[in-house]
C-alpha cells in the first residue's frame, strides 16, 4: 500500500527563522489564488496535518524546519526525508548568497553598523535605497530608506536587523516585471528544471503566475544560467529537494531598464511550483 502524505503548508518559514510568531494556520490568511496554488501541491488521497491521520503516513513540509519536524513527531507522522535543518535555514539566508557573489553586482551585504555607516555616506544625500533582512516573506522584512535623512525609527529597525544577522542594502528601483526559475535538485545531486514562468503581482500581492512567453530569449538564458549556479552552491552545501529564484525587469533612476537575473533564492516550494511545469511533490 502506498503511503499517504500529510502536509504542513508553512508558507511562513522565514518567520521562524527570525524568531517571529507563526501561524498554525497560515492558509486561511491568503488569498483565494494564494490559497488554491499552494493546496495544488497536494497529491491525490494528501490530507493538511491536522485531518485524520492513519498508520504510515509521511510527513511533507513547505519548507521542513525544527517546528514542521515537532509537529510531524507529535502527530505520530514520520518526516519525509530532507537536508539538515541548518544547512536548509543557511541556503535561505540572504548572506549565504551575497557570500558566493550570487547577487546582483550593486547589492551589497553588511552585517556591522559601521560598514553600513559607511556603505549610506558613499551615496550621494537623498538617494533612495531598499534593506532586506536576512529572511524576508511576503514583502515583510524590507524598509524603504533615504540616504542624509535617517529617522530614529529607521535606525531602530536597521540595529533589530543587524542583531538578526545582517542587511542587504541596494538601489530602489521601478520594477516593471517579475520572473522566476523553479528547480528540483535531487539527493543524488541531478538536477530537474522546470520552464521559467511570469509572476503576475499587484501592490505587492501574488495574483498567479503565467508561462514567461513574452521572456527575451537572452534573459532566459541568463535566468537559466543562474539556477544552474544556484544548484552548484545547494548541492555543495548538502541541499536537495525545491527550490526557485526570482529575476526582474527594472528601471533605473536614470530612466534606463535593466534584467535582474537573481534577485532572491527560495530553497523550498514555492506557489510557482507547478506552473513551472514541475510535478514532484
């Protein structure tokens, strides 16, 4: 008989990682098409821990961390195979990709006070950057930030994100379009691509994804070549399973209109899982 598989659909991982609340129900907080893409990654006769739980049956996370495994052991559900927990948390982290210069070429990463001091006044006064924490989610985790014009609460929220381990500070830019990259590097080390896919987002919010049909041939390429780096990196550290990065199309300050190749990597699913084409569950 084969095993069923039982779910924990922890789209907020990056939340626990900060030392945040998470939700033991972070389902019914999304929207509708948030909420449908993300229960499409169950496979028929896969049940939401939480429902009737039978002998054998083997536990999946989002994303597997230290409370997914808890909750998993307490049920009675064995884990699913997965990468060290550590090693899963460390390729998340925003560091680990700035360290293996996976970033963009004006993205920098600083993790004392005085090298960000440093990094705000070799910017001309008024310049508009973003920080990113070392875990970000859903657009949580980011401050919009005006070099010469640092407010108390500003300097609050930077000191918080450098005791979390670091920030990532770059230009702020008009982004005129979003992409990803979705991958499944297997325990073996082989690596399975899915087919890059548009993301369709309004004021922030994930409306859906779409095949990127409309993606310049050279900017696929490069989308391409980047996951290929990317799963270099994760399969050295010891990482198999999902993952996916995010590229955008982007105008600079000067009017001029850029391709991001990598501007973020998920190693875990992600809501674009299937719509890149790829059905491991």
């Amino acid at each position: 008989m084969e095993r069923r598989t039982v779910w924990i659909l922890n789209l907020d991982a990056e939340l626990e990682w900060s030392g945040q609340a998470v939700s033991a129900d972070v389902l019914s907080g999304l929207p509708s098409v948030a909420r449908a893409a993300a229960l499409d990654l169950l496979g028929p006769g896969d049940v939401l821990l939480g429902e009737r739980v039978e002998p054998g049956d083997l536990g999946r996370a989002w994303c597997p961390t230290e409370s997914t495994r808890a909750r998993f052991l307490n049920a009675g559900i064995t884990p699913e195979a997965s990468p060290d927990l550590h090693v899963v948390r460390r390729a998340n982290e925003r560091g680990t990709w700035s360290q293996h210069g996976l970033v963009q070429d004006d993205s920098h990463w600083v993790t004392e006070a005085s090298a960000l001091d440093g990094l705000l006044q070799s910017f001309p006064v008024g310049t508009r950057l973003r920080a990113k924490r070392l875990f970000t989610v859903a657009g949580r985790g980011q401050l919009k930030i005006t070099t010469g014009s640092l407010s108390e609460a500003n300097r609050g929220w930077i000191r918080r994100s450098l005791a979390m381990g670091g920030l990532t500070v770059e230009p702020e830019r008009e982004v005129l379009r979003e992409w990803s990259m979705h991958a499944w590097l297997e325990a073996g080390g082989s690596l399975k691509l899915g087919s890059p896919v548009q993301q369709i987002l309004q004021q922030g919010h994930w409306l859906g994804s779409m095949p990127a049909t409309e993606l310049d041939p050279d900017d696929a390429a490069k989308l391409l070549a980047r996951t290929r780096d990317v799963a270099d990196v994760l399969r050295a550290m010891g990482y198999f399973g999902p993952f996916g990065i995010d590229a955008m199309h982007v105008r600079e300050s000067n009017g001029a209109t850029r391709f991001l190749p990598l501007t973020e990597v998920n190693a875990r699913y992600t809501l674009s899982h299937h719509a890149s084409g790829l059905d491991e569950r």
